[in-house]
C-alpha cells in the first residue's frame, strides 16, 4: 500500500487543507491543460468571428428593410427605435444556440479522458475526494465554456448602444445563457463519469441536449394532442378590417381585436396547461422568459414582437391554457400579449438543475474507491 493510500486512510479521505482548495486544485489543473492547447484559442477566435459577421449581417437586414419600407405609398413609420433590439435577439438565439453545441465538447470528456490516458487513478489515490475531483472538473469546464460567453458579451451590448433595450436585458440574459451553459456542462461532466468511452459519453450529452432542445417541443406536441378538454365560451365576433392610419403615427391592430356575444356554449379546447412544463425545460424557453421584456398588455395598438420575446409569449400562453387565451372564454375578451404574472422559468430550470444533480450524484458515486466492479475493457493507470 502506498504512503498516499495510507494518509488517505487515517484521515478519513479527507484532504488536509480542506474540501474547498481540493477542488480549487482541480480546477487549476484542468485549466491550465486547456490553457496549454491552440486548438482552445482557436474556437475562441472563431466564436467572436461568427458572432460578430451575425451581428452585421442583422444590422444590415434591418436597414434593407427600412428602406425597402419606406419605398410603399403611404407608409407611416413607427417610432424609431433603432436596431438594437433585433440585435440582441439575433446575437442571444446565436449565442445560446453555439452554447449549447460548445458546452458538451467541453465536459463530455472531463472523467473518462483521464481514464482513458490513465491519469484518473492518479487523482483518485490521492488525497482528493471523488466529490473534489467531480466538482473541480464541473468548474473547469464551466470557466471554459463562459469564456466562450465573455467573447460574445461586446456584441449583445451593441443592442443597448443602438436603442430599444437596456442594461437590465443585457445583464439578465448573460446570467440566463451562464446558467444554462453550467446546466450543459453538468450533465455533460456527470455523463463523462458514468461513461467507460470519451466518444460514448460526448454522444450520450449531444443527444441529452437535443432532448432539452428539441425533444421538449416534440413531447409538449404530441403531449397537447392528449389534453382534449371543453371550456364555456360564446361567440367572438371580429372587427371589422380598418386601414392603417397615420394618427399617432402609430400602425397595427387596434385592441380589443373582437367582442363577444351570444349565450356561453360548451366548447373544445386543449388545455396546454397541463403539459406546460415539458416546454419549461427547453434551455430557449428559460432565457427567453427570464429577460424582463416591457408590459405591452396595456398598448392600444400591438403589432409585433421578436423572436426571443414570441418564445416568451409562446411558453405564457401554453401555461395560461384556454381560460387566459381561448377567444371569449367565459365570456371574455382575451388579450393578445399576456403579462408576465407567474413566469415560467423557475419551473423550467428546477427540473434541468434535478437532471443536472440526479448525473453528477451518479458520477460522484461512479468515482468513489475502491470500485467494486469496472467494465470490461476500462484502463484503471
């Protein structure tokens, strides 16, 4: 038995200097490996390209369009408020998009790469916990995929610099796109231990957040095909079609879009609420609905909205179900842009974070020594 085996033995498993500065020792050994590769600078350099060409290419289209605008008869412009907001949208789906794809190549590996190049045992007969060496890795790979974040931050400021957002919106959806970057690199650090192969592991987490990102929007739908149900309404009757005036200088639908008239009937609707919080765990759903967009419930004409900001009205009008947006439920007029009362994200990144924690508790226990039983085929040094 060595003296390192033995030390562990008398004290417990516990390191001298404590639980904290184990994994600070992990965490600056993982990166200063990642600091030592041009590959990593690379991606960086890449990263900040690409989301610099999407941010022109997102001013310019908003420019083409303004002056193919401005060439119809008649047309009233709304009050300029420049390209900001549209930037930001662009450049934050952009960001969490490569996010999303960036993060597992950055995790996948952390565990079962070191198994694999026979450098794990060295860490495990140490004095460093399984717990210490599963956090430190988690850390790492998190420090290395915000960095990807920090390149990007220039970018989303943009649309504070040009109008139509504030500081607040900046600040919350780096917070948001942090914390979903930290959900990815959990699962993909817990997978790493669970899994004996790198390759294994890196698919296994590619496909975990195809699941959150596109899974969660195939079983909300064929969830809502199951939720038939009835709500008592009357019947809506629609305004009619007015031209667009120049009054205000202001365009678009005026609210109410409808009245409601007639006895309340018995009618079908599908009631959304009831799987609304398949979506909530879409990582595009929890950013979106985080960022505290303006009230525009009180707007007498409400037009349009970008994309970040529709998934937000998206995901609110699935949890409001058919009471807050079936047309004259209980004899209502429902309004088109719903309030954020009770958002929805709390929910969704609660059961990410439970995903996240269920993997690393699995990989923590996969580290624990000494193993009782190992693959076959697994390289212990």
């Amino acid at each position: 038995m060595s003296h390192a085996t033995k030390d562990r033995q008398d004290t417990g498993g516990r390191t001298t200097g404590g639980y904290l500065p184990g994994i600070r020792d992990v965490v600056v050994l993982e990166l200063k490996q990642r600091l030592r590769s041009r590959g990593w600078y690379i991606m960086l350099a890449i990263w900040f390209v690409l989301t610099g060409l999407v941010t022109w290419l997102t001013w310019a289209s908003w420019n083409a369009s303004q002056e193919a605008q401005r060439g119809y008869p008649g047309y009233v412009a709304p009050p300029d408020t420049g390209p900001g907001s549209m930037i930001f949208e662009v450049v934050l789906a952009f960001v969490l998009l490569f996010a999303l794809l960036v993060a597992p190549a950055l995790s996948a590996n952390a565990v079962n790469g070191d198994r694999a190049g026979g450098t794990l045992a060295i860490l495990q007969v140490t004095l460093l916990r399984p717990g210490q060496i599963l956090w430190g890795k988690f850390v790492a790979a998190w420090a290395a995929a915000l960095a990807f974040l920090v390149a990007s931050t220039p970018f989303l400021v943009i649309g504070v610099a040009l109008g139509g957002m504030t500081p607040g919106h900046v600040l919350v959806a780096l917070l948001m796109l942090a914390v979903e970057v930290g959900v990815v690199c959990a699962i993909g650090v817990g997978i790493s231990a669970l899994a004996g192969r790198p390759l294994f592991s890196i698919v296994v987490t590619y496909l975990a957040v195809a699941g959150l990102a596109v899974g969660t929007l195939i079983a909300f739908g064929l969830g809502t095909g199951l939720t038939q149900g009835t709500i008592m309404a009357n019947q809506a009757q629609y305004r009619a079609y007015e031209p667009l005036s120049r009054e205000g200088g202001q365009q678009g639908p005026t609210e109410p879009e409808y009245t409601c008239s007639g006895p309340l009937q018995e009618q079908s609707a599908m009631r959304t609420e009831r799987v609304a919080w398949l979506i909530a765990m879409n990582p595009y759903v929890v950013v979106a609905d985080a960022i505290p967009y303006k009230d525009r419930s009180q707007e007498r004409n409400y037009s349009s909205v970008g994309a970040i900001e529709t998934i937000s009205q998206g995901a609110r009008y699935a949890m409001a179900g058919p009471e807050g947006t079936f047309p004259c439920a209980n004899g209502e007029v429902k309004p088109r842009y719903l309030a954020q009362s009770t958002p929805l994200w709390p929910l969704g990144l609660g059961l990410q974070l439970l995903v996240a924690a269920l993997l690393m508790w699995l990989g923590w226990r996969a580290l624990r020594t000494p193993a009782r039983k190992l693959a076959r085929g697994t390289r212990i040094a």
